[in-house]
C-alpha cells in the first residue's frame, strides 16, 4: 500500500477543504482506477474520512478526485432536536433508499406539483418556485444520466433527492417541504408508482391475450381431449381452451382497472397525519398529479395501504392464472401427452442428459406465482396489527410490491414468448382422441332427444360403455344390436352422435364448445383486441 500527499483544489465540491494537504493510501486493481482512503478537515475542524478515485488529466499535474460516498455524517433534515448521530447499525438498517430509489421520476413529479401550488398559493416566491423546479430538472437528468450519487446516510429517495437540491440551488430548496411531511410524500410517489405499474401490467396482459387468440385462429378445428379431474371427459375445441384462459386474463385486467381507479387519489398535503394549517390547496397538487380528488381525511390519507393490498392481491390472482396455464403446458409437452412441441428458443437441456428438451419457461410461470402470492402475504402480514396513523413498519411495503410487478410481467412477457413459439402436433393429438369415451354425455343426449329422462340414459349410456371397455372398443365401434341389447330406443342415427368431431357438432348451447358458438368467440375477442386474421396466419 502506497502513501500520497496530494494537493487538492478548495473548489472541489461537496468537501471544499482548506486543508493544502492530504495523506492517502491507495488500494487498486488490475482493472480499476485506485480507490484512495483519505482524510481531511474543512474549515469546521471536522474530520471527514472515504474513498476517492484519482484519475490522470493529461498533461496536468493535477489530478481529477471524485469523492466516493462516505462522508462523515452530515446532519439530518430531521435532526434538530437530537444531540448524537445515529449509529452506523441503525442507519444501515433503516435506510431505504437502496430500494426506494426507483421512485425518484414520481418523488419529483410529486414535488414540482408541491412547489408549483406553494407558489400559487403565496407560500414561496415564483422566483424560488421557479429555482425548485429546473433544479429539480436537473436533479432528474443526472439521475437518468448515471451522474447522481445516491447516499446512505441521506436515507431515502426523499431526503436524498431534496438534500442535493439543497446543495445544488440552496435556501429556496429548504421551502419546498412547506406544508409537506414524508407520510404523505411517499405515499403519493408510492400511487403514482402503482398508477404506472398497473398500465405496464394491462399492456403485457393484452401482449399475452393476443399471442393466444392468435393461436387460436391458428388451430381452428382441432379438437382435443378436455379434462376433468385430470381425466378425459368431453372432446373441446382448442380455440376454445385457449380462449378459457383469455377470459380469465381479461378478468385480471378488468381488477386492475378496478384497483386503478381506487388508489387514484391524492394523499399529499395530509402531512404527517393531522394536515396543516397553512393555507393550502390540495386539489391544484391532486389535478396536476392527475388523480380524481384528494383523499377526504388525512389520518387514512397517509395510513391506508388498501391499494397496495388490492394491487398485490390482484397480482396474484393474474400468477395463479398463469401457473395454471405452465402447468397444462408442461403436461402437454411431457413424452406421455406430446400434444405440443416447443421450439429450441423456449426450452432448455440438461447438464448430465443429452436427450433432455425442456419447457422450463413455463415451469418457472408456475414457480414464480409462489413469489408473487408470498408478496401478498408479506404486506396483509405487515399490516394486520398497525394502530393509526403511519408506522415505520410500513416502509416495508415497498419491496413486495416492486418484486411483484417485476416478476408478472415477467411472467405474461415469457408466456406470450411461449405462446408463440410452440406446435401443436396434430397427428398425435388425433391418435389419442378416441380413448376414454369422450362421446359419452353427447350419447346421453341424444337419448333425451329421444324423450328418455336424463338419469335413465346416463345410465344406460354407462351400461354401453362398460360394454365398450369389455369389447375393447370405442362406442361408435357398437354395432346397433349391441347398443339395442341395452335399450331398444337406440335407432340407425346414433351415429350422428358418437365420435369426437360428431359431439363437437352437437355442442350448441351459448358458450359451448360448438364450432359455431367458438367462432363467435373468436370473432369478439379479434375485435376487441384488434387483432388482423390475415397476420395470424
């Protein structure tokens, strides 16, 4: 380790030393700049001690020092009536900004809407107001570029943002707290956050929708076993199957929007928890923000954590939809169904088995809902035993929530992937259609068509295919005197009923799996989607 005396510049922000000397020692890597532990007293006679980069500048002598973050504590935005810091375990523990910070674009969305109102109404200068907001502009531009430095011991996406605004334009910045607390603040971050979220989700949902209907339009008149309790039980339509779970992903956007329009409203200006009594107008900051009114009382305003369970909870309803389709996936590509083969661009091998293809996207799916159904769990857990008002607790709200959005939407993203990229194999499909007797309640149908009471022809459909099972054949294979022998109503026409594509011909009723009441599902879901027939193909 090598020891340095560097002069430094005394315009070198944000430690301007007076000091003409520094002792360092340097500790680098093959591949890095040496990072330099170095301390130094300002003019305040305090000490401040971390590490810093020295960068050659051409042909100068003096070189370029970036200050790394760890600076001696500087004193709290809120720390007026304390006389000892805290300690370094305590504020590793409680900081947040090593996730929080993903609110930044929303933290200052909702303070250019705070500033902009203070302003109107005479509570800061339209000078100051207008230094707030390019500052604040600024602050969004390094942030984006890379350039800001996020720091510890400034907490949050809150204080860090309104500290560096402090550094970068001074007193006018120390104003825009005014009539502001961070109850209130992080809660309007936090809905503006799920507002945007919620859109992102809806978007990949219908991404998913269109991949299957397109599939759908795809596979028009395949027919495929249809399952209940795991066995066979009535031949289906494909479209028709894929349209199931289009249904159920329109019913998870559909909660969704129900979910957006009740986190719509504007906390800020609750304060902490009581409001305030400067003379403030909560509706410029909640129309501006483009939420539909600000929340009547201002105790539940920076309480209610309703909308993040809703939200996690509609999250999860979405996950258990979609491991439901993993799981039918995974099943149908397994050697023993082989209804459909994933390309290689969607599947995996094996490290020990060179044969091995599989699906493991859609495996992960229905791995991954377990996450997502946990983040639920984890925020009705932290919830369930908070007194009002606001609770440090409920700083732990954050990272499920962020966990959740980011794993469904990878989830809906992957399935669409899927989606696209599978074949159905027909041959093998058609091969396996006639076991188990698919046509069965179809021949119970036609029985009543025939004036015969439901149950009797249950039952003697059951007596025809216990007949079926002792020949070893299917029930279009029955001659009429076998099916006579067990009733003598069967007549020539039976053999309109039985087979799979003669039971899908008989489906009729709304909703069915009939061809033409399919088609009419598709034809609304290639609307609604706005779908182009001639790309599906």
């Amino acid at each position: 380790m090598r020891s340095h005396s560097l002069l430094l510049s005394t315009s070198l922000n944000p430690l301007h030393c007076s000091s003409t000397a520094t002792f360092f020692s340097t500790q680098a890597t093959p591949t890095c700049p040496p990072f330099v532990s170095f301390t130094l007293q300002t003019k305040s006679k305090e000490r401040l001690e971390g590490l810093c980069i020295i960068r050659a500048m051409g042909g100068s002598s003096q070189p370029e020092i970036e200050t790394k973050e760890k600076h001696s504590k500087e004193a709290k935005l809120w720390g007026g009536r304390f006389k000892e810091s805290v300690t370094d375990a305590v504020e590793k523990f409680t900081e947040s900004i090593s996730f929080d910070k993903q609110l930044y674009k929303h933290d200052i969305m909702g303070s250019k809407a705070h500033a902009s109102m203070l302003s109107q109404q005479g509570l800061i200068s339209i000078s100051d107001r207008d230094s707030i907001l390019q500052g604040l502009d600024e602050i969004q531009r390094r942030i984006e570029a890379g350039e800001f430095v996020w720091r510890t011991d400034r907490e949050d996406v809150h204080m860090n943002i309104e500290a560096a605004l402090t550094d970068m334009i001074g007193e006018p910045a120390k104003k825009l707290h005014t009539a502001r607390s961070r109850n209130d603040q992080v809660l309007t971050d936090f809905r503006l956050w799920c507002r945007d979220a919620i859109d992102r989700i809806i978007a990949s949902i219908e991404y998913l929708q269109v991949a299957l209907v397109t599939l759908a339009l795809n596979e028009e008149g395949l027919i495929v076993p249809g399952y209940t309790h795991l066995q066979r039980a009535q031949p289906v339509l494909l479209p028709h199957l894929l349209l199931a779970y289009v249904e159920q992903l329109d019913r998870d956007a559909g909660r969704l929007i129900n979910c957006r329009a009740r986190l719509n409203f504007c906390p800020l200006g609750a304060c902490a928890l009581a409001g305030t009594g400067l003379p403030i107008d909560r509706f410029m900051t909640s129309n501006s923000l483009g939420f539909t009114a600000p929340l009547r009382n201002s105790i539940d305003a920076v309480s209610d954590r309703d909308f993040v369970l809703e939200f996690l909870s509609a999250n999860s309803i979405t996950a258990i939809h979609l491991s439901r389709l993993g799981e039918e996936w995974v099943l149908w590509a397994s050697e023993e169904f082989g209804f459909i083969t994933p390309s290689d661009c969607v599947s995996t091998g094996s490290s020990i088995m060179p044969q091995k293809k599989n699906p493991d996207p859609m495996e992960l799916v229905r791995g991954k809902s377990a996450r997502v159904v946990g983040d639920l769990v984890t925020l009705l857990t932290l919830c369930k035993g908070l007194p009002l008002a606001y609770n440090r607790d409920l700083q732990e709200d954050k990272e499920p929530v962020f966990d959740s959005v980011k794993t469904v939407i990878g989830m809906l993203e992957v399935s669409a992937e899927f989606a696209q990229n599978i074949t159905f194999n027909h041959a093998r499909i058609k091969k396996a259609l006639p076991a188990g007797h698919l046509d069965a309640t179809t021949l119970a149908d036609y029985l009543v068509k025939k004036g015969m009471p439901f149950r009797t022809s249950h039952d003697i459909v059951g007596r025809s295919v216990a007949l079926c099972v002792s020949k070893n054949c299917q029930l279009e294979d029955l001659s009429l005197d076998d099916l006579r022998s067990i009733s003598p109503i069967f007549e020539e026409d039976v053999y309109e009923y039985v087979g799979a594509e003669n039971a899908v011909k008989k489906f009729c009723s709304y909703g069915s799996t009939g061809s033409a009441c399919v088609a009419g599902q598709l034809d609304y879901w290639v609307a609604k989607l706005n779908i182009s027939r001639s790309r599906s193909h």
